[in-house]
C-alpha cells in the first residue's frame, strides 16, 4: 500500500542505549533507525537533529530551544523515563511536536527500592555492610528496629508515591500521604491536610514529586526541623526538591537519623569517578546514582511503552499521553486520507479550515480538534480524492505549524 512518505525514510534517533525493546517495536515498522549510546551536547545534538523526524533520549541530553531550532523535519520526542524537564517543553509544543514519556514503566521498580532503602536505614545495613568489607566487626542492637509499626509519609502521592503506601502497609507500617491535589487513598493510607502534619507525624519521609517551581528546594531547613527527631528521609524523586546541605547538617546534629538519596541537583552526564555532594561520608546515608528505575524489568517496559506511542502518533496522529500537546486519538476512518495539522490557537482557524476543505468538495468522515492555550491540534479524515490539495491548503494558512498528511 502506498504512502504519504515511505516509512524507510522516517528517521528515528535514540540517544542514550535505549532499551532493545524499542528498536525492535521500531525496526518491525520498518521505520529507519540510528541508535547512539551516549547523550549529545546541544551543538552536536542541533547537528543531528537537522535530518531526523523522531528523537529518543533518557534523562542526559537536554533537548533545548536552539537545538529544537534546527529540527526542521523533527515530528515527536519520547523521553524514555518518566521525567520530561531536559526538554524544552513549551519550544517544543510551538513548533507543533509533541513529547512523550513513560510515567507508569518503572513505579514497581523504584517503588521496591523506597521499601528497601526503609529497611536498609532502620538496620543502618550500609554502614555494617562497609565496615565488614573495610574488616571491622560491629555486631550491636543499638539504633536497629524493625519498620513494622512504624509511620511512613509520603509527599506526592501519583503512581509511584500510591505504590510505595501499598507496599508498606504490607509490611504494617502506618501509611500518610500529602499531594497538592486530592488522591483517592490506597488500603488504609491517610491523607494530611498540610505538608507540616506529615512531616510531624513520619517516622521515614519519602518524596515523589516532579522537578516544578514550587517544589524547588520543598524540603529545606524549615522543613527539615518540622520532622520528628531521629527520623529517615527519602529522595528518588528529583533532586532539585531537597536542600542537600541543610540535609547534611540534619544528620551531623543527629536530628535525622539517617537519609537515602538517589537524585541530585547536577548530576554527571556520563559514568565517571569524582561525584561530589556534601552527604558523603556521613553515618547511615545511602547514597546511590540515580538508579531507582533502572531495573531490566523497567527499561524494558518502558521502552515499549515510549516507543510505541511514537510509533502511534507517526502512523496515525494519537497524542494520547503527551505531555506538552492537546490530546487526540481517533480511529481510522475507511477509504479516507488523514490531515493533521498543529496551529496557533487564535480565533477562526477551523472557519479557515473548513472553507478549504468546502471549496475542494470534499466529504469530511472524522474531524477531531483539541487546544491548549498556545495550538490547535486538528485530526480529519477525508476523502481520498482531493486530500492533497485540501493538506496544501491548510498547510498554507498563516496560522500553521506543522501539517501532515497520512495515506
């Protein structure tokens, strides 16, 4: 069958090693397909990017204004990881690409190490694990408890924060929460009215939120005296979040009784020895480099899932879970061509539209339009006779971003 652009000459980019489960879903296809094992630096990346119709990277390469500039061909970005804050996302939905993600892969993952890291701080297991290996024996009760019993607070209660409260309640911890916006309560696990009241009231804290303004630094010094006295806290969310010296001075005053932090506010861009943060060497820290998704099970999943909603939007225009795009999916129509188009969101663009499309003749079969304060994103299926000219038409309008047409 043909179509509107062979589907060899559709290029892919993936950065990063992204996991084999995406060059498969993508090779099979029969989309052409680069792989890069490593992040590019902007300039390297603008280079690039002048040739390729789809990106895929993890969390190093950060996909700036400049570079999304020079992508003229550029249709989708999927971020294979669940945080999207190394795209510029607002660059991005201007020049009518959107971004994916994978939000749900990798929750069991880092929801099982949040549990482990719990017990693994309540036993101080690192440092008995280092003094061992260093050929010191410390065998002692003191400061070791089980977390049965215990309180756990979680601050962001999305997939991963709601998966965390149902693994511990099984273990029979008490389970609060705080999110800025209702949550329907998992099992038996409480919501807080305040940030304040769980801070209180945890004996662990652990924090699942994304990388925002308002949640910059959300756990400081303030907040950090709020916690109860010899309590834990947790951080495999973003590592803008925490005050990582105010955290150091917690633990060396023995406020906190020990902490696990997985995120950093800069973190290397590639394996390498000399990372630096002001909790090394202090009692009872885990500290680990940003590995709480990575499991194979995770990075295999997310893989498919990130590959396959870029396969889905380059097939069919779906920008279902986009995070930076209005949200459309519309199943093909029959013997019809589909036009997608990305305009600015200013009154009388589908006056304009649909004047081409009456003045070619054409029979509309399915016509979807979705707006955020910025574009329109409109899917329209029509007759196969006079859609390219209808597609040249649009295409030709002041308002456009970016038009395809799907055969």
């Amino acid at each position: 069958m043909a179509t509107s652009f062979p589907k060899d000459q559709i290029k892919f980019l993936l950065l990063e090693n992204v996991h084999q489960s995406a060059h498969d879903l993508i090779r099979s296809e029969g989309f052409a397909l680069e792989a890069v094992p490593r992040s590019l630096k902007e300039d390297e990346l603008a280079q690039k990017l002048r040739d390729v119709h789809v990106l895929g990277i993890r969390s190093k390469t950060q996909v700036t204004a400049r570079a999304l500039a020079e992508a003229r061909r550029l249709l989708s970005v999927g971020c294979f990881c669940i945080g999207t804050n190394q795209v510029d996302l607002a660059a991005a939905n201007g020049r009518g690409v959107p971004v994916f993600n994978a939000p749900f892969s990798n929750t069991r993952s880092v929801a099982e190490l949040i549990i482990c890291e719990v017990i693994a701080l309540a036993r101080q297991l690192g440092d008995r694990s280092r003094e061992v290996h260093e050929g010191r024996w410390r065998k002692a009760a003191a400061g070791s408890f089980e977390v049965r019993g215990k309180t756990l607070g979680v601050i962001g209660y999305g997939h991963i924060g709601s998966q965390v409260g149902v693994l511990a309640e099984a273990l029979g911890m008490r389970v609060i929460f705080y999110d800025h916006t209702s949550k329907l309560p998992m099992g038996n696990n409480r919501a807080c009215a305040s940030l304040a009241e769980l801070l209180a009231a945890a004996d662990f804290v652990t924090l699942h939120v994304p990388a925002t303004p308002q949640t910059e630094k959300m756990i400081g010094a303030s907040e950090l005296a709020l916690m109860r006295a010899g309590s834990y806290l947790l951080n495999a969310s973003r590592g803008s979040v925490v005050d990582l010296p105010a955290l150091a001075e917690a633990l060396r005053s023995g406020h906190l009784s020990g902490a696990s932090v997985d995120v950093y506010p800069d973190e290397p861009e590639s394996n390498s020895d000399g990372f630096a943060t002001p909790l090394r060497g202090l009692p009872n820290v885990l500290l680990t480099p940003h590995v709480a998704g990575s499991t194979i099970e995770a990075q295999e999943a997310i893989g498919r899932e990130v590959a396959t909603s870029l396969i889905k939007f380059v097939n069919a225009g779906a920008t279902t879970g986009a995070v930076n795009f209005p949200q459309v999916e519309v199943p093909q129509a029959r013997g019809a061509h589909r036009i997608l188009n990305a305009h600015r969101n200013v009154p009388g663009v589908l006056r304009d539209i649909n004047r081409i499309v009456s003045e070619k003749g054409a029979n509309i079969q399915a016509q979807v339009l979705a707006t955020d304060p910025n574009i329109g994103y409109l899917v329209m299926d029509l007759d196969q006779d006079v859609s390219s000219d209808v597609k040249k038409g649009i295409a030709a309008l002041p308002t456009s971003i970016k038009t395809r047409i799907l055969y």
